[in-house]
C-alpha cells in the first residue's frame, strides 16, 4: 500500500483590509486580494510525488510534465523527504523545496499528512504532536497545509485542535479520482465558522501521471517567478485554487462585491449557513459576471463582531474554482 498524505497549515497573514458602511455602523471587509495587487499571475502545482517516494516519474520527468502543460512552478512533496531539484529547471519555471509528512493518529486510527513549502530542514515528527511539527515548519518560514482531510477520514474534532497552518486542501485531484474522497470544502468551512483563518489550495497529489494529474492548482499573484516571490504570496493569500475555471476580478466597492469569471454555471458568494447568495445562468453561455449586495454580512459583522464569505465558481462542465476567504470584522476603536 503506498505511502500518501500529510500537512497543516495558518500563516503569518498580510490583508489587504477595505471599509464599507452599512447603515449607521461600519465593518470592516479583509481580503488579500490578489486581483488588484501588483505582479503577474503564476499558475502552481503544490502537491505531487516522484521515485524518490511512490510516485511513477522521476522528478526531471515530473518537472517537464507540468512545465509542459503550462505550470509556471511546482513543488516536489516527496513523502518524508526533501527532494533535490533545479531550482529553475527550464528559463520559465521554478521549483520550492517541499515534503509531505504522514504521521499521527486521528479518532479514526488514520495518520494525518502535512505538507511544508520553502521547508529547509525534515522536521523530527516521530513522537511529536501534529501541532508541534506545523508549529516547526512554520518557524522554518514554510508553507504550511493540512492535505485531503476527507481521504485522511479527519474528523471536524480532529482538524478543531490544529492552528496557525496556512491552508487545507479544498480539493485534491488524486483523492478524487482514486477513490471520491478529495472534496475538503466541508473542513473548511467548518474551520471559518469556528474563527480560524485558513485559508484553501487545490492540488493534484499526482503519483501516477496518468488521471490523476493536471486536475487542480493554485493561480498566484507574484511580483516576479521567484522562490521567495511565490512563497511570499502563497503565505499572503494572493491567489485563488481551480480546476479550470478562471477568476479573472473580484472587487469590493462600498457594500458591493463584483466578480468575473470564465462561463460559470453558478457563480456563488458562500456565508454562514443560509446568509449565502447564488447567481445562476439563465442559458447554456454562462454567466460571466456576478454582483453581491454585502450589506447583509456586514451588518451581521457589525452585530456579531465577524463573519466570514468566499467565492465558489462551478464552470458549465461542472469544474470549481475558490477565492481565499473575506472576513468581515468589527473595527477596532
């Protein structure tokens, strides 16, 4: 039975953080917008493996495999191991040392995985907390993510006593095709309800190279291709996952957030329960625009002192593409 899985993940977070009134109170909207910010954007693969674990191609192959389909970086999460490549293999692409950690016991007996990008050093994890090795590679300065907690068969109570991981994986392509199981959106909503703020990637988790590879990525916004440039986003927040759809714009103005998108089936703004909001298409062209009145969120913020929303595209073919999180807060005085 091969070796699969293993990554938390909360970062050190920089917001891009707007004001909008909403009657006679104010919230407060935080967003790391990436839309607006400055750079290029950088198409990712953040979770594959190689021979130098269970994976079917060597990392020179692997790389090629995803310069190739028009990646501009990738990086190799070997399990239990720092997997040596170039870092720019090809004048166009680069890679970021990473891992993937399984260790661990959840209340169903199954281990949990982690992975760490921009990782310097194996962490000691035999013995150790979840905790203690999230808290490790984040001193590190990785990138931290909590992978497949569906395939992992996670618990809500098993993922509520890890903190401070970047993200957790909204979706992982290989989960998905191998066995249905790669759709995490239910562990992380139930995270953002619970006041944590993780944020999400999607991932191919590829071993075979076959199905199970060029399904899922994350899109960043970057100044420049760069390790440091990508890895800095990455713990910023400035991107969104997909699985074909694109996200072209999101704009907040006033109590009004916007959105562009590639022909979507749905374009859906999700909140706490039934506060979300959902645009349909009225014909087989899709819509490609879709405006959210957030008064109603930032009211309940206001009441409340927070919420929480994020933006979900289904394409016509029924492919998902994810915005990080808007947290809506109570101003501090």
């Amino acid at each position: 039975m091969r070796l699969r899985r293993a990554v938390l993940c909360t970062a050190a977070m920089t917001f891009v953080a707007l004001t909008a009134a909403c009657g006679a109170k104010d919230s407060q909207v935080i967003f790391a917008d990436p839309w607006s910010a400055p750079g290029h954007w950088y198409r990712g693969q953040l979770h594959l493996h190689t021979t130098k674990s269970d994976g079917r191609l060597a990392p020179e192959a692997a790389l090629k495999y995803y310069h190739d389909r028009g990646y501009s970086f990738v990086s190799v999460t070997d399990h239990g191991t720092i997997t040596q490549v170039p870092e720019r293999p090809f004048p166009d692409f680069i890679t970021l040392p990473g891992l993937e950690l399984n260790f661990g016991r959840s209340e169903h007996a199954r281990d949990f995985h982690l992975n760490g990008i921009g990782v310097k050093a194996l962490p000691a994890h035999e013995g150790r907390t979840v905790q203690q090795v999230i808290d490790e590679l984040r001193a590190q300065g990785a990138f931290v993510m909590l992978n497949h907690p569906y395939w992992s068969s996670l618990t809500f109570t098993d993922v509520a006593g890890l903190h401070n991981y970047h993200a957790l994986e909204v979706q992982n392509w290989g989960s998905e095709i191998e066995a249905g199981v790669g759709y995490g959106m239910a562990w992380w909503d139930d995270g953002l309800l619970r006041g944590e703020r993780i944020r999400a990637v999607a991932t191919d988790d590829s071993h075979n190279y076959i199905s199970d590879a060029n399904g899922a990525w994350v899109v960043v916004k970057a100044l420049e291709l760069s390790p440091s440039a990508i890895l800095e986003a990455l713990k910023e927040g400035r991107y969104y996952s997909s699985e074909g759809p694109d996200i072209k714009h999101a704009a907040i103005t006033g109590s009004t957030l916007t959105v562009t998108c590639s022909p979507a089936r749905r374009i859906v703004l999700r909140e706490r329960g039934g506060f979300g909001q959902v645009h349909a298409a009225e014909n087989k062209r899709g819509l490609t625009k879709a405006s959210f009145d957030l008064s109603g969120e930032m009211k309940r913020a206001a009441d409340s002192g927070w919420g929480v929303a994020r933006i979900e595209i289904i394409a016509l073919d029924g492919t998902h593409a994810w915005s990080n999180p808007l947290w809506f807060e109570r101003p501090v005085p």
